[in-house]
C-alpha cells in the first residue's frame, strides 16, 4: 500500500500508528521501520515514532529499545514478544536476513524497484493473519516503476492531503491554529514548489505532468458505461518511446471517462491494433459502440516508421515484400471505424503536407 501526498499530510504518522497498533494487538509479531540509508530514518521516521507514537508504551516499559549486536538488528522490543526492528537498506544484511508481518518504508521514492521487491520476499512471519508492506511518497518527480505497480494494481495507492491532518484542519474544514501559521506558509509559494508541497502533484522540475490533477477528483471506482455514450479513441505513435492508446466516454454532459489504456514501449503497431481489437471486438464481433472518431499524432517522424524496421520478417514461403508501417496501421485502424471511413494514412500523409517549410 502506497500513501501518496504532500509533506504534513500525516502519511508517516498513519503509518506508524497502524504499526504500532498491530504489533500490541498481535503477540509474537515482527515488524520492520526502513529508509534507503538508515541515518536518514534516524532523523525523521524514527523521531515520529519514539517522540508521538510509541511514547506512551515506551514510558510506561512495555516497549524497550534493543541497540543491537554482531548477530540482531537494533529494534524496539514488546513485553508480548512482538518486535519492531528498524535499518537502512544501505546496510540490508541484518534487516533482510528476517522474516516480518509488517514492512513500513519511509520514502519510498528513494527506493529502486529491485529494493521493493526484494522487501516483499521478507513478509513471511505469518503470525497476522496478512502481510503487508506500507509506504509513504512525497510527489517529487513521477517515480515510472511505483505509477506503473499502481496502475497495474499490484499496489494500492492511497491520496493524502492537508485536509485529512486534524493537526492542521478542523471536521468542518476550517484551519486550525497550526494549520494557518502552516498551510498560509505553503499557499505563498510559487511554482513548483506550490503544486509539490500544497497539492502534492505529480511535478517534474521543468513543469507540470498532471497540471490539473486531482485524485480526490479525478479518480473514481469503475462504473459501468452506458451504451449511449459517446466514444473516442486517442492513439499516440511510439516504440522506443511509449506507444499508447486510450478509450473514453463521453457522457451526456460532456464529461469524458478513460475506460481503458495501451501504454507500451517496443512492440509494432499491427500487435498494438490485434490487441485493440481483442478488447473491443473479442472473436471478431463489435461488443461495445465503435469510436466516433480516432485522434491520433497529427504526424508519424521517419524515425518512428522505422521501429527497427517497424514490420515482421517475411514468411519463408512467401514472396510478397513486406509493407511500409504507415498502410500496416491504416489497414489495422481503419478495419475498426470501417462505419466511418477513417483512414490512419491519408491523416498521416495529410499531417506531413501540412508541415512542409513553407
């Protein structure tokens, strides 16, 4: 499970609080507190935890801290058996060596996909009846490997804001003390900086990726699609660089719904329309309404055409040579919206007219 927001949203704190809860509920249990280097968790996650979280329990004894040995990771030990160890994966050897019901990392942006992995192998303790790896992420720059887990669904990815912070504002949405000396101090802010640290977007250095993006808005469980809905394809060319192509509806308002997405990097646009098809018109029979209209790149560089080579091998029994890119994906594409006569290539071939020096 990914907590994904802004800096004062309480991501760390929800974490920790769950981890704590579940180790006092759960004798016997292990957990594991981790950042990409462990001086880094020392000064931040850990603070949390020792001044706010488990202060209480470490007051009043039933939570000791262990400092470690050659053979044992510094932990913090419960008097019913449960332990929570804590480290760094720049020294994984005594952390990664054990087995835990509960993983929390703290930025997880920090982290390569070969150090999420890897942590996931080590959720076997199997006193919980779940295992579960928690992380917070601070939007900073689209990490490509924690978007695409989410996308996929192979991880759960939760929206925090300042709002959710009772610290910062009250049940009726109004600001606490603390949250206008905060929140008045993040609404200055220019730029990058505002959308980053106010609004936790998805922002790169040179600009917004998501200028308009909102979770708390913009994502919403799936829902059916009425067949009367309006329906657009949007396809943008691409081998090296993502090919992908997207299916919305418009509703009678005239608000449009993404129901499904191709984002795929090197494989030839004839496999990219075969699976389209597959989606749309499995067996070969229309299964929901044909797109009113395709829009797609008003332009096809020479480079992408080539794809290294962009077209299959010749069968060896067959003499006929092989086809430009260009009429394999307007054969493919018109083949979709036969009803409406669009022709991929004529609006390839009507795109480089257009861009001729003048």
């Amino acid at each position: 499970m990914l907590l994904s927001g802004p800096p004062g949203t309480g991501k760390s704190r929800a974490a920790l609080e769950k981890l704590h809860a579940m180790m006092l509920a759960n004798p016997g249990a292990r957990g594991l507190i981790v950042r990409k280097t462990l001086v880094s968790l020392g000064s931040t996650g850990l603070v949390t935890w020792r001044e706010k979280v488990a202060a209480e329990s470490i007051a009043a004894g039933p939570v000791v801290w262990y400092g470690g040995s050659q053979q044992e990771a510094a932990a913090y030990r419960y008097s019913n058996g449960s332990v929570v160890v804590v480290g760094g994966l720049d020294k994984p050897q005594k952390v990664m060596s054990s087995e835990y019901d509960v993983i929390f990392v703290q930025e997880a942006i920090e982290l390569a996909i070969d150090d999420w992995e890897a942590l996931t192998t080590r959720l076997r303790n199997g006193v919980i009846s779940f295992q579960q790896l928690i992380a917070d992420y601070n939007p900073w720059t689209p990490t490509p490997w924690l978007k695409a887990r989410a996308v996929r669904g192979d991880t759960v990815m939760l929206h925090s804001r300042h709002e959710d912070n009772p610290v910062l504002f009250r049940p009726d949405g109004t600001l606490t003390m603390v949250g206008q000396d905060y929140i008045g101090k993040l609404d200055k802010l220019t730029g990058v900086r505002f959308h980053r640290l106010r609004h936790g977007k998805w922002v790169a250095a040179e600009g917004l990726i998501y200028e308009d993006w909102d979770p708390a808005v913009h994502l919403l469980d799936r829902i059916p699609i009425p067949q009367e809905w309006t329906r657009w394809w949007t396809v943008d060319f691409g081998y090296t660089n993502p090919f992908v192509w997207q299916d919305w509806a418009e509703d009678p308002d005239g608000r449009l719904y993404l129901v499904r997405e191709i984002y795929r990097t090197r494989r030839l646009v004839e496999d990219h329309a075969k699976d389209i098809l597959r989606l749309v018109a499995p067996g070969g029979t229309w299964a929901e309404p044909r797109p009113s209209a395709i829009i797609c790149d008003h332009l096809l560089p020479p480079a992408a055409l080539d794809q290294p080579r962009q077209r299959r091998q010749p069968d060896p029994v067959s003499v006929a040579p092989p086809r430009p890119t260009t009429e394999l994906a307007a054969e493919h594409l018109v083949l979709m919206t036969e009803h409406q006569q669009l022709s991929l290539f004529g609006q390839i071939r009507a795109g480089q007219h257009r861009h001729k020096p003048a």
